[in-house]
C-alpha cells in the first residue's frame, strides 16, 4: 500500500478542530489553576490573608469579565459553566412572570415561551422543565429561521407581545452564524417592552465583540471551557434590575445570588484568559481578521481536497472560526471516521435520531436532507496558530488522497497522468450498508469484470466512482426483486453502462448460457471463469430471484463450489422475508426455501438485500439453528400449509414503520447476539505475551487505514469485505483472532458476526485505537 505523504511514519500529532465542543486548557491558564490549588489555596470568604488572596483572584476576575462583556452596571456571577447561567436566567425569569401570572387580570391570556429554532438544547429544555416545574403551562415555541440562520422577525414582532421570555444566541455553536443584535433589540422592545431576553453568549466569546449595557439584554451566559479555560467554570451577566433567583441557594456566595464555594482554580484561569482578551500579557490570541484569514485558508484547503464540498454556513454572517460542510457521497460518520485516522478532530455536529445523525440546526434552516445527516463541523479557537493552520490544511489534503487511493473519490486534476495516487486494486466482494439495507459489488480482478447486486440509489455514486476509478467492465446490475421498500438505482447506472444490453425489468441480461443442476435448466452469466446463475425462488414477491455466484470445479457444472448466494429477501439475518404482500406466496416460498439449499447447501454464505441487525451475512445452518420454521422446512418435517399458516402468524407482527423503512422480514426472535472476548490494552498485551498465534485484525476501511498504521500490529479487513474474509477464511475457523477499529463499535460487531458464523476464537479491543496506543 502506498504511504500517504502525511507528516511522518511517527503516530499523527494531533489536529484539534472541535474547539466549539471544548479547547484544551491553555499552558499559562492551567499553571494560574495550579498555583491557587498548591499556594493561594484559600476560601474567598474566609477572613484571613490565604482568603483575603484567594478573594482577590476573585474579584479582579469579576471585574475583568465585566469590561470584556461590557457589563456597566449589570453584575458578573460565577457559575459552573452555560447550561447553570441558562437555568438561573430561566428559572429568574419564569418566577418572575409567575408572579405576574397570579393576577386575575392576566391570568388566562395565552402565554409564549420563545426560543430560536437553532438554539442549543439546553435552552429549550430547560424552558420545559422550568415551565412544567412552576406550572406556568405557557407554550413553548421556536422562532423559525431562514436558509442562513438568520431569525425570523416578523414572527418575532408577531409573538414577543404574548412572550414571557425570549431566549436567542449570539453565535450559533453547530454554523457560527451570528444574530443582528441590535435588530433583535429594536423588534424585541418595539413590541414588549418588558418581556425577559436571555442571549446565550457561548460562542461569541473571543470571536466577536460583545458588548452588553449597550443592548436591553437581560441574562446572557458564558462558559469557560470553550475559551481555553477548565471545565465547571462559567459566568452569567444579569442586567441591573432585572428579576432573579439564584438557581443555587446555601451559604450565600456571590451576594447570596449563588452559593457554594467558588471555584478559584477555575477563576485564576479564567482570568489569564480574561488577559489574553484584553491584549495584556504574553496573549496568544489572533484578532478577527487574523482568523478569517485562516477560515479563507482551510475553505481553500478542503475545496481542493473535496471539489464537490458544499458549505452549510454562509461566511457572511458567521465567526471566521465556525465552518459546517458537506462532501456529496460521504455520511458524516464517514467523514469522522477518515478525518479521526488522520489524527483531525471534527464533529458531525448532529444529534442522533433513531436511525440517521442529522442536525436540527441544518433541519431548521431548511437545508437539503443529505446536508443535514452528512455536517461536519470544524472549529477553532482565537488561540490557532498560522503553523497549526498549514498543518491542517496538509493533512485534510492527504485525507483525500486517502479517498481516493480506496477508489472513492477521483482525482480529477490528475485522472489523464494518474500519478498522484496508487489506487488498491479490488477483487472479490464488496458490501454496502444504508440504514438495514445490503447492495453487493463483486469484482473478478482476473477478467476486469463486475456484477452489482440490489443497488440503492444511496450508494449508486459510489458504485459508480468505484467502476470508473477501477476501470472496470460492468457485465451486469441486478436487483433480486422488486423492492418495496426502496428505489432500485438500476436504471440510472444502465443508462450510463450498459446502453446495449438487453436485459428483463430485474436487469438479468437477455443473453445468456443454460446449464442442467439436478435435472433443472438455469441460465447463468460468465464473470471471468466464475458463473452467476439466477434461480427463480418466489415466495417473498412473485419475481424473487436468487443469485448464485459459484465456480465449476474440473470445469464441470456437475460440481460447482458456491461462493455466495445472493437470495434477497427469501432468507434474511434471523428471519425470513414477508409473504404477505399482493404477490407473496407463502407455499411458494417453502417451495424455494428447499430448492436454494439443495442448490447451495447449508453451510454457503448468503448474502440477502437487508441487514438488520448487522450480522453481515449467514448461512442456512447458522439461520436453522435459531430458526426452527427454516429448519423444519429444510428438513422436512413441516408441511407447505402448515408452514403458511405459521408464516401468516409472524407476518402479522410485523410492524410498518410509517415514513421510513419497511421491515422486509417477520423478526423470529430478538438479535441472538454472542458474547465475544473483550480486550483492554493490557489484557491484549498479556495475550500477545503468551501467544504468538493471536492475529490482529483493523477492520477499519482501507482509506482510514492508510492515513495510520502499523503493519506490524494488525492486518487489513475492512468491515465491507468482511463477508469476504469469511468466504475466504471457513477452513480457519479455529484461529484466534483480536479486531480493532477506532472507537471498538464496528470490531464488536464484526466480532459478534463472526462467533455467529462459527469463528470459535474471536475477540475485540475493547474503546478501539481510541482507548489503545500501540
Ligand atoms: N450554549 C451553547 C451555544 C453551547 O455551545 C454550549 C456548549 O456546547 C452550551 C450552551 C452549554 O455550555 P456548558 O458546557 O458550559 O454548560
């Protein structure tokens, strides 16, 4: 495998881009920390000289945070981070409005709570719970934004007068986008004079100007840790007059606005920062414009990687430090999961929902749906440095080489000469997974030759970068059936490969070779010197086929090895497929479910059009062995009526998940899934001391694998080929083996795979290279 110029054969030094998340703690903040935790270790209340220091260190805190922010004659207070300032700015302003709320006068209008749609979560929560807590009972509502982020005044103008609170953010934290203060001001007072305004102010600090007496704001929280200073320390500015209860009561710190003794570590660092702001000292802080021009800098960087990138932010009105985008083709795990084997840290900046992590804040401002699941977010700080950027902006370009090394992406600067990039060459099978669906690509390096297998339109570029990219002849595309529940992309790969081929509505070419398989005729197509031949097995739909890739042994049909069986849904992962749609035929199926094992026996892989629970593949002896109804079919020793009759009880469970996946398969029983040896570091290394046959095995997929490795540590199988490495690998069932990815989730699974379909020996490291240095 061609090494990736990346800095050195060294381990990656790290790239931190994730700096709206949290930074690290700065050197000169963290040893300020230290000193009031080994020297000026008092309590500021205590009266004598260590508290007398230790309140000092306070004090010029709060007063350096009030010239930051502009406070005037607003107060500073101390809490543990943003989410205390947003529960204290809240609860202040709900009890303050229930009082209000008390007045028969004013008791039954109809109240608002209103929040900006793209608000950190904390906001809306905690109106919920403030509003359900004091059974104030008004209706929380968010204020729509358009495709910039940007609120909506007119719906503001229209509901503030019914607001008991507001609550906007200075900078969004997933886009950076700003808000026009002082247009929210003047819409905000010119409608409700009095109602509550919070301003989350998180991410504003450090990268634009705040300035808070010059506004009618009247809470607006900050947190340290995402300017450089520890975690738990935060502050709030609460604007003289306006209502408040402290959200934390006891021995009466903070002016009795917030008990609790304060944190003076966090404080001494707060202040260095609090320095650093002000210019004073050795600051290491850029200014704005310094930051735009490294904004101006990585955008260039990533468009020349990643020519397709679209930008989710506009840079007009956002923080030069914030940039949101996304790569046509890549899920935002993806992109994490190259970007984390290039030692970058980025976030996806979404939120998981039950099956795809999307972002709200892309959601609410309308951004297209493949935008929203495919963010990928980018941040730094005011303490980047120019060598830092550089060292990005290498690395991200080295991340594409990646991409395209793995076939991708294409070079297309570089496609005519080709010098750029060595490509790994594929052979053999390919699976591709979208949500609990399976396409297949299987490539015959000997003959140039590949056949695609049930292909979705999610992975349709994909398939066809990589054919291109391989150079590869496509002699077929095939779906195993009418699917239900999605879109087959055949017809939009035919039209650009396979113009001139005949072929029936599933994509079976019309010229084809017949052999005789226990006195039946099949057609069957030649990929190289393997035969696919396609054997009609009805039950599911009308039109199932099942696809049997296999090779003649001694060059005759009367003994042919099964490579893999690709049947659709006749026989999924624990289940069968339904049979209660319009064409399904439940006898029909029993009928099939006895031809395909007579065809492919029990013990060949199968390679079905769904994936439920992430097993990857199977075989009929491993599906009998925990499903009796296939096992009494296979044997025998049900009748066809009786098996429909069973078939038509499971079908019945079957749920339609309305809008989004349709289950294909009755589930049988809950996902079996075995235990399998978890390693730590330590344990792995007692293992590897006591036995020299343990072998270990990356499962990330090539391009990660490329960005960072040790041969000498684990070998290659990439999680999509390990239906491969299973085919490959039946007679080693014995050996012991130890897999690794990067975060431990994908080595579980292809570990729990592999005990299932008989591996006896298998193992996962345990938090993945994650957890693990080598
Ligand atoms: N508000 C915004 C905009 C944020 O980005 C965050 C942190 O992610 C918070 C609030 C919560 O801050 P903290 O972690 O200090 O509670």
């Amino acid at each position: 495998m061609t090494k990736l110029p990346t800095d050195s054969n060294q381990p990656l030094s790290l790239i931190y881009l994730d700096a709206n998340a949290t930074t690290q703690v700065l050197p000169q903040a963290a040893a300020a920390a230290l000193t009031t935790m080994e020297t000026i270790f008092g309590n500021p209340s205590s009266s004598h000289v260590t508290g007398l220091q230790a309140k000092q260190i306070m004090d010029n805190t709060r007063e350096q945070a009030k010239r930051i922010v502009g406070a005037g004659a607003g107060k500073i207070i101390f809490t543990s981070g943003a989410t205390e300032g947003i529960q204290t700015a809240i609860l202040s302003a709900l009890t303050s409005a229930k009082k209000n709320l008390d007045n028969p006068l004013v008791k039954d209008k109809n109240y608002c709570l209103l929040y900006g749609a793209t608000e950190h979560k904390a906001v809306p929560e905690s109106l919920k719970h403030w509003n359900e807590i004091l059974e104030i009972n008004a209706t929380v509502k968010a204020i729509p934004v358009d495709e910039m982020g940007r609120l909506d005044m007119d719906f503001i103008a229209a509901e503030v007068p019914n607001a008991l609170m507001i609550c906007t953010m200075a900078v969004n934290n997933e886009t950076g986008v700003y808000q026009d203060i002082n247009l929210l001001d003047n819409t905000i007072r010119a409608n409700n004079p009095n109602v509550a305004w919070m301003v989350d102010c998180v991410q504003a600090l450090g990268k634009t100007t705040v300035n808070l007496c010059e506004t009618s704001i009247d809470y607006a929280p900050f947190s340290g840790h995402k300017l450089y200073a520890p975690k738990g320390i935060g502050f709030m500015y609460v604007k003289e007059n306006s209502a408040f209860t402290p959200f934390i009561a006891g021995g009466g710190q903070e002016s009795g606005l917030r008990s609790g003794t304060e944190n003076l570590p966090g404080l001494a660092a707060l202040s260095v920062i609090f320095d650093m702001l002000l210019g004073k000292g050795d600051t290491c802080f850029a200014t704005v414009n310094t930051l735009d021009l490294y904004r101006q800098q990585m955008v260039s960087a990533l468009t020349q990687a990643f020519p397709e990138i679209v930008f989710n932010n506009s840079f007009e009105n956002s923080v030069a430090t914030t940039i949101n985008f996304a790569i046509p083709g890549f899920s935002s795990k993806e992109i994490m999961d190259l970007f984390d084997a290039a030692n970058i840290r980025v976030s996806s900046g979404s939120a998981c929902s039950s099956k795809v992590t999307r972002s709200f804040v892309l959601d609410a401002m309308g951004l297209p749906a493949w935008q929203s699941e495919s963010a990928i977010r980018m941040s730094f700080g005011p303490a980047m440095t120019q060598a830092q950027i550089d060292l990005a902006c290498n690395r991200i370009i080295s991340t594409a080489q990646a991409l395209q090394q793995s076939c991708l992406i294409i070079d297309k600067q570089n496609t005519s000469t080709n010098t750029a990039v060595d490509k790994t060459e594929l052979d053999g099978l390919l699976q591709f997974k979208v949500g609990g669906s399976c396409s297949w690509l299987y490539v015959d390096k000997a003959s140039n030759s590949a056949v695609i297998i049930d292909p979705l339109p999610e992975v349709s570029d994909r398939l066809q970068t990589l054919l291109t990219c391989q150079g590869l002849n496509l002699v077929a595309i095939i779906d195993t059936h009418g699917h239900a529940d999605h879109k087959s992309c055949r017809d939009s790969i035919v039209n650009t490969r396979l113009t001139e081929q005949a072929s029936d509505a599933l994509g079976w070419p019309e010229d084809t070779q017949n052999i005789t398989i226990n006195d039946r005729d099949y057609q069957y197509i030649l990929l190289g010197k393997k035969w696919l031949i396609k054997a009609a097995t009805p039950g599911h739909t009308d039109d199932s086929i099942s696809l049997i890739l296999s090779e003649p042994l001694k060059n005759s049909a009367d003994s042919l090895l099964v490579h893999y069986a690709f049947c659709g849904d006749l026989i999924l992962m624990d289940s069968l497929g339904r049979t209660n749609f319009p064409t399904s035929s439940a006898p029909a199926m029993f009928a099939s479910l006895q031809l395909l094992s007579d065809l492919i026996g029990t013990q060949s892989l199968i390679c079905p059009s769904h994936d439920y629970n992430n097993e990857f593949t199977t075989s009929i002896s491993a599906e009998m062995s925990r499903n009796l109804l296939l096992k009494q079919v296979i044997n025998n020793e049900i009748t066809p009526a009786k098996f429909s009759t069973h078939k038509y009880t499971m079908d019945k469970k079957i749920i339609d998940e309305s809008g989004s996946e349709i289950m294909c398969g009755a589930i049988i029983g809950a996902c079996d899934n075995k235990p399998v040896d978890e390693y730590d570091s330590a344990s792995l290394a007692e293992a590897m001391k006591s036995s020299n046959t343990i072998k270990l095995i990356d499962i990330r997929e090539p391009h990660e694998y490329a960005l960072q490795h040790d041969d000498n540590f684990a070998t290659n199988v990439p999680l999509t080929r390990l239906v491969q490495y299973v085919q490959e690998h039946k007679q080693e069932k014995q050996e012991k083996l130890v897999l690794v990815c990067r975060s431990g989730s994908r080595s579980q699974l292809a570990a729990q795979a592999l005990s299932r379909l008989g591996f006896k020996q298998v193992g996962h490291l345990k938090g993945g290279y994650a957890l693990h240095h080598y």
